[in-house]
C-alpha cells in the first residue's frame, strides 16, 4: 500500500511540474497572438491607407494577376 501511495503521489507531482509548464507556454501564446493580432491590424490600416492615397481603384486583393 504504501509503494502504492508514493506511485501516486509522484504522478501528482509530475502532473503538478506539468501544468506549470503548459500554463507558462499558454500564457506566452497569448501573448505573442496579441502582439501578432496588433500588428496584422496595423499592417491592415496601412494598406488601406496605401490604397486610398494611390487612387480610388479596386482593391489589391480583386485586381488581376499581371499574366492576365
């Protein structure tokens, strides 16, 4: 019983160590999606920006490959 007892409590601390360690690695996901997500809208304004100073004409994303 008491061999039992120490095999589950090194699985508790294992899993412990590992929850940690996932928590960590969440918390630095989150935070480079929202450095990522910041930037994409930046990268989006811009290219708006772009868009209306080079003249009202369609869209990057709906004009025609050049080998059109």
């Amino acid at each position: 019983m008491e061999e039992r007892l120490t095999k589950l409590e090194m699985k508790l601390a294992y899993a412990e160590e590992t929850i940690v360690t996932l928590n960590s690695v969440v918390t630095e996901q989150a935070k480079e999606i929202g450095l990522l997500t910041s930037r994409l809208e930046l990268l989006e304004k811009r290219l708006v920006d772009l868009s209306d100073e080079v003249g009202g004409g369609p869209a990057i994303a709906d004009r025609r490959p050049p080998h059109y």
